[in-house]
C-alpha cells in the first residue's frame, strides 16, 4: 500500500499587474514553489501587465507537503529579478476544495517574516530535582534553513524563550543545516501554563538580524509522558500586525489548483475491477443492451471526462486492449444520430480518448514530426502577415537609403515565407508514416474502417520552453490555419470565410492531396504487433537527453577523470551515459542500479542554484556524487523527475543526503567532517514532474477510476433505467430507484466496488497518536 499525493497546477493569466521596468510596463513570469522549494518556471511574457501563460503542470509529491506558493517576478536583464507579489495556497485550503480550486487570486506582498522554511529537531523533558521540577529544551539541528546572506547560506543561532526568560545558542556559521546539540533550562512553575518558544535567526554582524522561524509549544501534556522529541517545522512570525493596504493592487492571478490525495491498495485487490472492466471491453456493443462504457459517458461531468479518459487509456494500454476499447468507444461514438462533418467533435468519452491516446503514444513521434519546423520559426522570426488590415508597413534598405514598402510586397513576402513553413511541414508529415507508432497506426486504421462502414459515401505540447513573441506568435497561428484547412480536406471553406487566404490556395490543394496520401498510407498495411494494443518501446528508449556542465570534485568516478567541463547526457531505461557532443561515442556511463540519490545542490557550493548531484555506487563499491549543472530551474526539475522514475524500483535508495559538497576536510552544509556520514536532509525520491511518457502504473489508474465509480452508483443506476425507458418505454419497470434490479453487469460492478471500499477501511493507517507537546499556531 503506499500514500500517494498529486497536484495539479495551472496559471492561467495575470491582470493588473503593477509596472516594474521604466518603460511603464514588466516581463512577468511566475515560480512555483513547494514548501519553499522552487519546482517551476513559466515563461517569460514580454512588455505586459496582463499577461497570459496558459501553462499546466501536475507535480507528484510527499503527502507530507504544507503549502504551495505562487510567485510573479518581473525578469530584468541587468539586475536581479523583481517580486511583484506572491500567492500562498496550504494544504488544509487545498483539503478543503476535493474538486480543486479555480478563480481569480489577488497577490500579496512578500513579507520577510513569513518567508521561512525548513524544520528543527528538538528534545524537551520533565527534570526532577531537590530545588523542584525544571524544564530542559535541547536543540539538536535544524535543516533546510531561509538563505538570508548573499553568499548563499546563513549564521543561524537559536534563541529560546520560557517564563519570562531568554537564552541564546551558538552562531553556527554559513550554514542551512547547523548543528548545536545544546541544552538550555528553566525553572517549572506551577501551574505550568506558560509558552515554550524556540525562534531561530540568521546573525549579521552589521544589519538588524533576519528571522529564519519559530515553533510554540504548550507543555502541559509534558507531565504524563515526561520526554517528547521530534522534528518540528519552522512557522512565520504573525504575532505582529500585518498591513495589508497593497492586497490588491498587485494584480491578481487565475489559476486552477487541484490535490489529489490516494491510497493505493496492493495490486490483487485491483484483479476483480480490472478483469470487469477488461471483459466489458471484450464483449464489445450488442444491440438492444445498454454498455457500461455508455453508462460512463452519461454519468461524467465534463469537468473529469478529460482525466477519466486518460485513467481508462493507460489502464487498456498496460492491459494490452487499447485497440479494442478505443474500437469500442468508436463504435458507440458511430451509433449516435451524427454528421461525417461533426463526428468526434463533441467532448464525448471517445473524443476525449483518442485525444489522450495519441497524447499517451505520439508525443515523441510529434516532437521528431514538429520540433524542426517549430524551432526554424521561433529562430527566424520572419514577418508574416496576409491579413491586409493587420499588415505593418516597414522600411528596406541600408542606412541612408530606406525604401517603404508596399502592402502587396508585405503579403507576397509573407505569402513566401508561410508557404515554405507549410511545404517543408507538409513534407515531413507525409513522409512520417512509417515512423509512426504501430499502435496508432492500428487504432486509425480501426477508426477508417469504422468511419468507411457508418458513412460509405465520405473516404504544442511543450515543442518550446519559452513563449513566442508577437511576429512568431503569428507566424504560428497563420501555420495553424493553414494546417487546418490541409486537415479539412476542403482549402476552398477556408477560403470562403478569410479571402485574404486566397494566395495561399494552390498551396493548401497540394497539402490536402499529401495528407490523402499519408493517410492511406499509415491505415493501408498491417503491422507485425498481430494486433496487440500494448505500447512497445525498446529497452533503453531514450528518457532525457542534453548538454550539462560537469562540476569537478576529489573522487574517482568516470565522470571525474574526464577532461571536458560539458557533456552530452543520455538517460535510458538503462543506464546514464554521456559523451562528448551528441552522436559521439560515449565516454562512459552509470548503470541505473547503482544510483542512489538524485537530489538538488546548495547554491553556495558552486555559486548556482540549477546544479543536481548524482550519488552513485562505482565498480569497486565505493559512493561517488557526479556534480550536473543545468540551463534553468525548469531543465533542473525535468531531470531530477527523469532520474527518479528510471530509479524508483531501486532497493538500495538513500534516504538522506548531503545538499552541500565536501570540501577541505568537512561538509559545506553541515560542517561535518566525516565523508562517509549520515546525509543532514532528507532525499525527495517521491517528487517528480508528471509527463506524458511516464511509465504505466496500473494500480494507480485502477485506484483513480474506482474513486471516480464510486461515486457514481446511484447515477449510473438512474441513467440505465433512463436509458431503458427511452428503447422500450412499455416494458421498463415502473421503479427505478435504490430497488430496481439492473443488468448482471452493472451489479457485479457495484459488488467489486463495495469490495474494495472494505480494503480501504481495513487497510487503512490508524491515525498517529497525539504528541505531548502541543505545536500551537503562532
């Protein structure tokens, strides 16, 4: 059984942000942050104060999460980003919202007392003695610490507060991880009703110190169990009075924010709702009975369709059925009353399927099909425009000799310059065919015949990192057009509604040919998979891929005697490799099963904070760390998910690491001198990014689906009586409720889920007892 938590972030747009650059205006981009952890970077949006993003990520986390922080900065090129405001979502908010949370968030002011993260690990105990009861407070260490001082790290001491009565420990200094190990005692009055207060501060020599957290405790539950000791999270100083007067004129964001907490159960108390499922499919659609799979369609809401689509894919995929449920799903699609122009346009179950189908299947094969094309616009940046009432006239020429240009030069340019885009796109799609994945081309060539059969008369996903500017944005959007009306079939439609792409015709009736052929093409053979829905990919298929920057340190590991200061990577389902440049023979490599930890590194070890270690075992047994920079936050993460996926059936998987380096004769983070010893953080094995190449996890999408069942009974019940009335209304029972009966089907349906909801409530973990010390809200 394992606990399970998932977000689901989307930023969607900002509005009324204020204006940060000289020019009256900001370059806002937005960072995700867990538990002060920077997890994601959106894109730049240039010279706006209402920008729009669009960008959705759903990040797999610790179930011990606390909060999730928004950030808006206005990215300057010469100085250091500013903060434009922040948005601050707990986990009990989150809690509180089962079906997310969407709307319109003002942004606050980012306050320096509340900016504090981290834990410390405390002792406190009950002391007997001849002059009465005493109460000793022992500050073991604390981790995680605020980065308070510009090199990267702190000068944190702790001050303890009780009775009326301050003691301080020792500075311990550039350091997010300190270690005092010290005791401090007070006198136990009676009753013993006052605070225990444990602050800790960042010391500065010449500025007023900076408060890095604190923790309040009651210690009346102290006098049963005499000795409580723990790791405890830092809170933010609210004692003071905040001023909010500029909530509010700070803009606001939109966003959609979802938690998903799960239970997953052992995979055989999964068997009886994947074999229904399973035996549902293979029966396939019989005239004259209402379908399971028909029963769904009806009973979902539109705003989970989407999600149930994807569960009930990857479930088929790993079941080697895809082919035959997505043939159903056509089938029934077909028997609707339908037009050949609207089929599969409506946000049906089938629709939203085969959508997160060829998601699940073709991202890599759109990437290879699209990549090239997508990067030659956003590098060119070419002005195209055939809309005359949208054309910019511009000047031509050298300096001295500027020439106007005309508006029908403008458009011919364009016109030239799209049309080359929609050639060379054209041309690689209709070449790909054969680089197609086997198991789409089976499931079109389904959906051909389906289609041929009912209507005989009638034969970006993250592609860039960065948002397009407003010439290439264009480009794009004209592209998209055209493709469309390539897609369509019928380039003369389009031309009806937009003359303006008259220009473009010969052109869109060559695409429209292409694409007949490509289609022919990828349904007209039959693959060697005999059929089989599973989706194959070879061992050591590639997961990531890219150029990183070898930091040098005292080991032997391979990585370590090499010369080169930057590698190319390669991450497979088998081992790390890198080499020289991409295509060159590799250097050497670290098998997957002698990975450790993949874990994130202190900024002050190499003055950067998008650098990630690799703790590895080499051939002689001996633990090596690989130190690997990235470009960005956002490439960091991405790796880190990838590592950790690849990594996460391994047995031997540190559970605590070092976030520093070791230097001279002792730690950078904790200052210990044994390089061998206990790591002073915790490994974050379970924090990955998902992706749409995320191996299948059977379980997991079995446990989502029987969520979402369950709470359909009554209304699967009531649309198969409905569903009933309306193909036979005189013979349908005249009760429809909690007793009529319903088809074996649906009632062995509504047995396998009462099953499984008693192994959640047997298998479910017991609540953990109350601790002594009561952690009060500061």
């Amino acid at each position: 059984m394992a606990l399970r938590s998932a977000l689901s972030v989307r930023i969607v747009e900002g509005r009324d942000l204020p204006a940060k650059d000289i020019t009256g205006s900001s370059d806002p981009y937005c960072i995700v942050k867990i538990d002060n952890e920077a997890i994601i970077r959106t894109a730049t949006v240039w010279k706006t104060l209402s920008p729009f993003w669009g960008e959705e990520y759903e990040v797999h986390l610790q179930p011990t999460f606390h909060s999730v922080s928004i950030y808006v900065m206005d990215e300057d090129a010469l100085s250091r980003d500013d903060v434009i405001g922040k948005v601050c979502i707990t986990r009990a908010m989150l809690a509180e919202h089962p079906k997310g949370y969407s709307g319109w968030v003002s942004l606050s002011e980012v306050d320096p007392n509340e900016e504090v993260q981290g834990e410390i690990h405390l002792r406190v105990e009950l002391l007997e003695g001849e002059g009465g009861r005493r109460l000793r407070c022992t500050v073991l260490e604390a981790r995680d610490l605020a980065k308070k001082d510009r090199n990267g790290a702190s000068d944190p001491f702790v001050r303890v507060r009780y009775n009326g009565k301050t003691q301080e420990s020792t500075v311990v200094k550039k350091s997010c991880y300190p270690r005092w190990n010290e005791s401090f005692e007070f006198e136990l009055p009676e009753p013993a009703g006052e605070k225990l207060c444990v602050e800790v501060w960042d010391w500065d020599l010449v500025s007023k110190n900076d408060f890095l957290g604190k923790v309040v405790f009651s210690v009346q539950g102290l006098r049963a169990a005499g000795q409580e000791e723990g790791w405890f999270r830092l809170q933010p100083d609210r004692s003071k009075p905040r001023e909010d007067g500029r909530r509010g004129s700070l803009g606001s964001l939109q966003l959609q924010v979802r938690l998903r907490d799960e239970t997953v159960l052992p995979s055989h108390c999964y068997q009886p709702l994947v074999q229904l499922l399973c035996q549902e499919v293979k029966s396939g659609r019989q005239d004259g009975r209402v379908h399971l799979v028909t029963l769904l369609d009806e009973t979902t809401t539109a705003e989970c369709r989407q999600e149930v689509a994807v569960n009930l894919v990857k479930l088929f995929l790993g079941q080697g059925l895809v082919k035959e449920f997505l043939d159903l799903l056509f089938e029934l699609e077909l028997a609707k009353p339908c037009e050949p122009n609207t089929l599969f346009r409506s946000n049906s179950l089938a629709s939203k399927s085969m959508e997160s189908f060829l998601k699940v299947t073709g991202m890599q094969y759109l990437h290879t099909v699209l990549g090239p094309i997508i990067t030659r616009v956003f590098e060119e940046k070419k002005y195209v425009e055939l809309d005359p009432s949208k054309v910019e006239i511009k000047d031509v020429g050298c300096s001295g000799l500027h020439r106007v240009q005309t508006e029908s030069e403008v458009m011919e340019q364009g016109r030239q310059h799209l049309q080359s885009y929609l050639r060379e796109l054209l041309d690689t799609i209709s070449k790909s065919a054969p680089t197609c994945p086997p198991v789409i081309r089976a499931a079109f060539r389904q959906l051909f015949q389906r289609v041929g059969e009912r209507f005989p008369e009638h034969q970006l996903f993250h592609l860039r990192e960065t948002h397009a500017d407003a010439r290439t944005s264009r480009t794009l959007l004209l592209l998209a057009k055209a493709i469309q009306m390539v897609g369509n079939m019928d380039p003369a439609a389009g031309r009806a509604k937009e003359a303006w792409l008259a220009p473009l015709q010969p052109a869109l009736q060559h695409g429209a040919t292409q694409m007949k052929a490509f289609i022919t093409r990828l349904v007209g053979t039959e693959e060697e998979d005999g059929g089989k829905g599973r989706l194959r990919s070879p061992p050591a298929a590639v997961v990531k891929e890219g150029l990183l920057f070898v930091h040098k340190t005292r080991g032997k590991g391979p990585l370590l005697s090499c010369a080169a200061k930057k590698l190319h990577f390669c991450l497979t389902g088998e081992a790390l490799s890198f080499a020289k440049s991409p295509g060159a023979e590799r250097i050497g490599s670290i098998a997957l099963a002698n990975i450790r930890a993949a874990e994130k590194v202190e900024e002050k070890s190499f003055g950067s904070c998008h650098v990630m270690q690799v703790v590895y075992v080499d051939e002689n047994g001996q633990q090596e760390t690989a130190y690997l920079q990235c470009k960005c936050v956002n490439e960091l993460n991405q790796w880190l998910s990838a590592l950790r996926k690849v990594c996460g059936n391994n047995p031997q998987m540190l559970c605590a690491y070092h976030p520093g380096v070791f230097r001279g004769d002792k730690w950078t983070c904790c200052h210990q001198k044994d390089r061998t010893g206990l790591g002073c953080d915790r490994t974050r094995h379970g924090v990955t990014l998902q992706d749409w190449s995320d191996p299948l996890d059977p379980d997991a999408e079995a446990q989502r689906l029987f969520q979402h069942l369950h709470g359909l009974q009554q209304p699967l019940r009531e649309k198969y009586w409905e569903l009933v009335k309306m193909e036979d209304p005189q013979n349908s029972p005249q009760v429809c409720g909690e007793g009529a009966p319903v088809p074996p089907g649906l009632s062995q349906l509504f047995e396998v889920l009462q099953d499984l909801e008693g192994c959640h409530r047997l298998l479910s973990p017991s609540p953990p007892a109350s601790p002594a010390l009561l952690e009060l809200q500061t």
